[in-house]
C-alpha cells in the first residue's frame, strides 16, 4: 500500500522542511506525512533511526550533513540522498534507498571499497574527498545510467579508458593525475563538463593531446586551474604558455621523417665515399696495419737482409708485350734480376703478400706508368706498398719510367701522393728515337744496380759511350 502512496518527486509545489542547525539528536516523530524534502544538517545525529521516516511515504530528498553519521538504515523511496561530510562506516551491502538517483558522500573517509556498496540507479554521485586512491572501468560498470560524477580532491592518478560512456560531466580536479590522454576520454562520447584543474600535469609530449586538441570548452576551469608542475624549467606555469611540435611528441611522424633524410644522408656519404675511392683506401688501410706489423724488421731491412732481386716491376696488364720484349730483355740482359709478377709470383699465396714478399726482396721497386697503369687496382696496391717501404726503410727504392705522357692533373686523387712524386722525384721518360733509348736503358740500370764502386764505374763508362763522349778504342783502357 505504501507503493500506491507514493507521489512522484516532480511536483509544482514542493513542500520542504529544514530542521537545520536546532541541535536535535533524534529525527522528530511528528513531521508532516507530506514532506518532500527535509533538511537536518548541522544536528548531532549520530544514526538515522527508521521510526521517524516510515510516515513520509512523500520524501524524496533528504539531506544530513556535517551531522556525524556513521550509519544510516534503508529508504525505499528516497530519490536524493545528501550524506556530506559525516563518519559514515560501510558494513552493510546495499544500505542506500533502493531508487536512489543522486547521493553524495563527499568528505567521508570510505576508501575504494565505497563502489560495491553503491546502488545500481545512481545517476549522480559525488564522491569527492573519500579517500579514493584508484579508478578502474569496472568500478563504475555497475551504473549503466550515471551522468555525473564528482571525484574531486582525491589521490587518483590516472583517468581509465571506456569509463562510463553515459557520462555527461566529470569532475576530478585535485587528484595526482599528471596527464590526460585521447583514449582517457575516447570512451565518453555523452561528456560536456571535464574539470580537471589543480593536478600535477607534466608538460611534456604526454600532454600533447590534452593541449592541442581536446575542445577547451569541456572545461570550465580553464585555464587558470591548470599549471605545470615538471619539467623544472615550466614548474608553476601556466599550461597554456606550454609549446611543442607534433614533429616532436608523434613517434610515428618523426620516423616517417627521419627514415628518408637518413636514407639521404647515407646515400650522400656512401656517394662520397665511392667518388673519393673509399672503397680503395678501406682496402689500403687494412693492408697497411698488415704492412706495419712488420715494424723493426722493415726498418733494418738493408742492414740484414741480402736483396733477391734488383727490382720489381709493376706494371699494367695492357703494358705487357713492351714490358716482355723491351725491359725485359734489356735488363736481363744486362744481368740484372727481375721479379714480375706473372712469372714469380707464388701459386696459391694470397696476391697482397705475394707483392709485399717481392717488394721487400727487391733492392727497387720499378713503375712504369701510363694511362692504363692509373687504372688498375693492383697497380694501386704495389704502389701503396713501395711508398710505405719508401718511407720506412729505402727512400730511394721508387724508380718511375714514363711509358707515354701522362697529365698530373689527370690522376685520380687517390693518386695524389704519385702526382706529388712526379713533382718532386726524377723519372725516365721512354724515347721513340733509337739513339735516346740507348741512354734510357744505360741510365735505367744505373739505377737498378746495386751500389759498388765496380759497377758505378763500367755504368759511367757505358753511358759515356752511348752518348759518344768516349771513343771505342779508349774504352778499354779506362777500364
């Protein structure tokens, strides 16, 4: 019968009562059985007794704050329960009116276990300075039509994605939360109120989406509540004084970008690195740690050691048939020992030691030069090993012959220390004329021989002759 009683709470006269403030330590018995809405805050009540609450079948709101609560029994009918700032214990499941809409228990103490005791018809809840220390989607999941709620000045420290899609405003400033993010708030399509203010933001790229593209007019406390509190350099700042790029917090763009400038820059020096013969001097400062393995040895090399040959001719491939049928035969001739390296080289050794073992057996190391010399790569390698012999232990080992006129300018810069040696050092230039190349070849094993006084004399003779400063009938005797 008490059922049929009921009026709705929706009336165009409400008939309120406020017994607030009168000291009362009991609800009184005799209220209108009418009343709609009863006040009794700031009264020592310390429990709600149900005696006085079982004649008003009308009561829809009820208020008791700042009354000492700690318990209160169950009212079948209240739509609107105020129970602000009182002791209130939890111990008993389910104690709030069965059809309670809105409650509040902001400023009791009651921790996170206050949502399972909560009524599942809440629409409204202010749980604001309770204690709560966490928020997770599943304590709200029990309320399939709450629009607002209060969770303001507690320790929460993260806003949980797919909150509660039915809600329209929420508060929770004051809490410890440093960042809000897009998926916090994707799941709140229905939200028009976010106040949010007086928590410790950091600004940094996890509040780049906060402060570029949530619509500030959610709210309603911006942006005077909303302050940096790290890094140090924007600590007390406000938020919206805080800048940063999209360049720099979007992961995701920044290898978009980076990955071609890379690619770019890599080219750029693999580019340079191959028009500058890298590849070559890669190759030469390998080989020259090997060559300077070899450390005192090479530096007494002439003191200890009895040379095999007296030269080693480096030459191109394509210069052969005038190596084999003028040099060679010339020289030879003479009796001079050769080292070329398709007839003395060692079967199966690697070729970068067969050439460093003949360098080093040879008292010289003879180039000749032309365009198709400049173009070989193993040519390269002898001359890279002569130089470094040059230096360490002969510096007169190096003998150039010019097979054909070749541009200094025109070298490769890997062979910039050749070009300087052309500049500096005497060479033989190959003559067409007969006559010239009888000189060539008198003054070529001058410089080939070995240094001894015998010898030094029958080359100054034989050269004289050539040159017929000398007739043939007084050679001879000079001899």
């Amino acid at each position: 019968m008490e059922d049929q009683g009921h009026a709705s709470c929706v009336t165009s006269i409400r008939r309120d009562k406020d017994l607030s403030g009168q000291n009362l330590t009991n609800v009184p018995l005799d209220l209108n059985n009418e009343t709609q809405s009863l006040d009794l805050s700031h009264n020592p009540l310390v429990k709600l007794q149900a005696a006085p609450f079982q004649r008003l079948s009308q009561l829809c709101f009820l208020k008791a704050t700042s009354c000492g609560l700690r318990q209160t029994h169950q009212m079948k009918y209240l739509e609107s329960f105020d129970l602000s700032f009182n002791s209130i214990v939890l111990d008993k499941p389910c104690f709030w009116p069965i059809h309670i809409t809105s409650l509040s228990l902001s400023n009791n103490n009651l921790g996170n276990k206050v949502f399972s005791f909560l009524s599942q018809y809440l629409q409204r809840i202010d749980l604001s300075k309770t204690g709560i220390t966490g928020l997770t989607q599943e304590d709200l999941s029990q309320f399939p039509m709450l629009t607002h709620l209060f969770l303001s000045s507690n320790s929460i420290k993260v806003i949980p994605t797919d909150l509660s899609p039915t809600l329209v405003s929420l508060y929770i400033d004051q809490n410890t939360i440093t960042s809000i993010s897009w998926e916090s708030l994707a799941g709140l399509p229905s939200l028009r109120t976010l106040k949010a203010g007086d928590n410790p933001f950091v600004c940094s790229c996890d509040s780049y989406w906060f402060m570029t593209a949530l619509n500030k007019s959610l709210l309603p406390d911006w942006p005077l509540d909303y302050t940096c509190s790290t890094p140090p350099s924007m600590a007390d700042l406000p938020m919206s004084e805080y800048r940063t790029s999209r360049m720099s917090c979007e992961a995701w763009l920044q290898a978009a970008v980076a990955l071609p400038v890379t690619m770019l820059i890599v080219l750029a020096l693999c580019s340079a690195f191959y028009a500058c013969d890298g590849v070559w001097y890669t190759k030469m400062l390998w080989v020259w740690i090997r060559v300077k393995r070899r450390g005192q040895k090479q530096a007494n090399l002439l003191n200890n050691t009895t040379f095999r040959y007296h030269s080693f001719i480096s030459y191109s491939h394509q210069d052969s048939a005038w190596v084999e049928s003028k040099l060679v035969p010339s020289l030879e001739g003479a009796g001079l020992s050769l080292c070329i390296h398709e007839r003395d080289f060692v079967p199966g050794q690697w070729i970068v030691d067969n050439i460093i073992n003949c360098v080093e057996a040879s008292y010289k190391t003879l180039f000749v030069l032309s365009n198709h010399f400049v173009q070989s790569e193993w040519c390269n390698y002898e001359l890279f090993f002569a130089q470094h012999r040059a230096i360490d232990a002969q510096q007169d080992s190096l003998v150039f012959i010019l097979l054909e006129p070749i541009p200094t300018n025109s070298l490769p810069k890997k062979f910039l220390k050749l070009r300087r040696l052309l500049m500096q050092q005497t060479y033989l230039e190959w003559p067409m004329d007969e006559r010239k190349q009888q000189v060539f070849w008198v003054n070529l094993r001058s410089m080939l021989q070995v240094a001894d006084h015998r010898i030094l004399k029958d080359m100054a003779l034989e050269l004289a002759q050539s040159a017929s400063l000398i007739p043939d009938d007084l050679v001879p005797l000079l001899k």
